[in-house]
C-alpha cells in the first residue's frame, strides 16, 4: 500500500479540476515496454527514440512499418491494467477530468476513459505521409501506399521533430492552466513539451503530484510524490474518493 498523506485525499476530494498527464509507466504493468526499457528481441539492438522520426522513415520505411506492426501485435495482445481502470473511473468521480496522454497504445480508451488527449497520436490510425489523407494501410504491403495520392502511409504518430497537432496542443495547454491538481504518471518527463506541464501547472496554482517508482527530472518540483507502480497507487487514490478508504 502507497502512503497516500492525508492532506493528498483531501484536495482529491476538493478538487474540482483535474489534469493528468501519463507516459509509457502506466502501460509498463500490461506488458507494454516503455521507452526506457530494452526492447525485446530483434527490436533490442533499436533505440527507439532513432526509430520514431521521420528520417528514419525516410530511410527505411519497411523497416519502420515492421516495428510498428510488431507493436500493434504486442499491444493487441495485452489488457489495460488496474492504473488504466482507475484513471477511468477517476474521470467519473471528479467534477472535471482531462487526461493528456504521451501514449500511443490505445489502452486508456480501451479502459473506459473517454475524450482522451492523444498528444502523440495513435500508433493504430494510418495516414499518408506525403498528403497527409486518413485511409488503411494495406496490412500486406511492406510499405501501403496511399490511396489518394500514391504516396507513402505511415502511422498517425507524433514523431521526434514533428510538430504536436494544433487542436491537441491547444486543448492540452489549456486543461493544464485550469487545473487545481496535476497527476504526473508513468513518465520520465524528458520528451517536450508535455515535459512542461507540470511546471506551467504549478504557475496556475495547481498542486502537483508524481506517481512513479522512480525519480524524475520533476521530483523536486512535485508537491506530492507517490513511489509505486501506477497499477497500484491509482486505485488506492481513486478509493479515497468513492468512500472506499
Ligand atoms: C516538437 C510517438 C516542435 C511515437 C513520441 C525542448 C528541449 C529539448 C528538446 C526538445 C524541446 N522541444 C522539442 C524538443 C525535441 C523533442 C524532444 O523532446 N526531445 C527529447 C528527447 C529531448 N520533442 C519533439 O520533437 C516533439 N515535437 O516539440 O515539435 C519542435 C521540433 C523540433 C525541435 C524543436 C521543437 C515531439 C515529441 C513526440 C515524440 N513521439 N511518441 C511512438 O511512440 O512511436 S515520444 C515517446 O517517447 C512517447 O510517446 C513518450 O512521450 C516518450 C517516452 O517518454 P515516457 O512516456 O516518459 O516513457 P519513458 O520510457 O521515458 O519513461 C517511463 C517512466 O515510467 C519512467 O520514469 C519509469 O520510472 C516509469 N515507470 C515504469 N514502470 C512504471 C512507471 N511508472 C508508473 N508505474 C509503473 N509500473
Ligand atoms: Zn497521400
């Protein structure tokens, strides 16, 4: 059991606001290895922080497409785990909950939360890479090309040097001015600039709580850290609020 301070449940309990921010930690406990970890078998001699750009695409497109694919297979095969489930049930419990997730893997969706923030995108949508057109990409082809202009697909991920989509950045940028309480989980808070929230949180007036077995460049920041796995301390804090504690 994470030792939730007392002072903590309480502003859950107050809070009216919500901004919750997840990384690629709040999926560790499906299965789904996250960005720090080694990847696993062909994909270990890989950092994926080279694989995820558009030069990389660029250069090697099948083999681009061959890691994705094994990640859809990988996270096709999992389920959202109890920190997912939490998140979803903290969205029915406050008065206002916007989660902004860094994740591509589709389980926050999958555990109920609705109206998500894909800040990076979604690693299952396909688009063209050349005019930009939504469409499904032939599973078949080694690189599916475009139906509209022949061009090359790609995932509908935000890649390393690509913008964050306007509508996301904007929405985004907003929930974390407004919010009274700021979750940081599952992330390493090194990939900009959803790095920045909480800071820019913490400006607005927000308290901000980290929830992650280690420590992070926003530690020192946080008005509250959690140390424990995501899967465990979420739905002990969520409990606080539906009289479970
Ligand atoms: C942009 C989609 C304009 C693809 C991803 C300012 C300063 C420095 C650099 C920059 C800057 N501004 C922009 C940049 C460049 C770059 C960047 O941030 N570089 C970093 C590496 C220095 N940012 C960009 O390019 C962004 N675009 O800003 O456009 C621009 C462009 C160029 C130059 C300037 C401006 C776009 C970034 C989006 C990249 N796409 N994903 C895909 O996934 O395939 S990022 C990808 O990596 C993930 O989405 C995720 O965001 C990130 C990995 O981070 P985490 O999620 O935190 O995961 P990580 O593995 O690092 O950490 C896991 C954590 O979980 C750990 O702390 C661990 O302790 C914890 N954990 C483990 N188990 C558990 C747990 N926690 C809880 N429970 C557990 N059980
Ligand atoms: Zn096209």
């Amino acid at each position: 059991m994470a030792a939730i301070p007392a002072a903590l449940k309480s502003a859950v309990r107050n809070a009216r606001r919500v901004c919750v921010l997840t990384g690629a930690g709040v999926s560790a406990e499906s299965g789904v290895p996250t960005f720090r970890d080694a990847q696993t078998g062909l994909w270990a001699q890989y950092d994926p922080r080279e694989l995820a750009t558009p030069d990389a695409f660029l250069k090697d497109p099948a083999l681009v497409w061959r890691w994705y694919r094994w990640r859809r297979k990988l996270v096709t095969g999992v389920e959202p785990n109890p920190g997912h489930l939490a998140l979803a049930r903290f969205g029915h419990l406050v008065p206002q909950l916007c989660l902004i997730t860094q994740n591509v893997d589709g389980l926050h969706q999958r555990a109920g939360s609705t109206d998500v923030i894909e800040f990076h995108g979604n690693m299952f949508v396909d688009r063209c890479f050349d005019c930009g057109a939504a469409g499904a990409a032939d599973a078949a082809e080694p690189v599916p090309t475009c139906a509209a202009c022949g061009g090359r697909m790609r995932p509908g991920v935000v890649w390393f040097g690509e913008e964050i989509p306007d509508a996301a950045m904007r929405r985004a940028t907003a929930a974390v001015a407004a919010c009274d309480l700021f979750f940081s989980v599952g992330t390493s808070a090194a990939v900009w600039p959803a790095a920045g929230f909480a800071e820019q949180a913490r400006r607005g007036g927000a308290i901000i709580v980290e929830v992650n077995p280690a420590t992070t460049e926003l530690t020192d920041l946080c008005d509250y850290r959690l140390a424990g796995q995501s899967g465990v301390v979420l739905p002990e804090l969520v409990d606080c609020l539906s009289g479970n504690d």
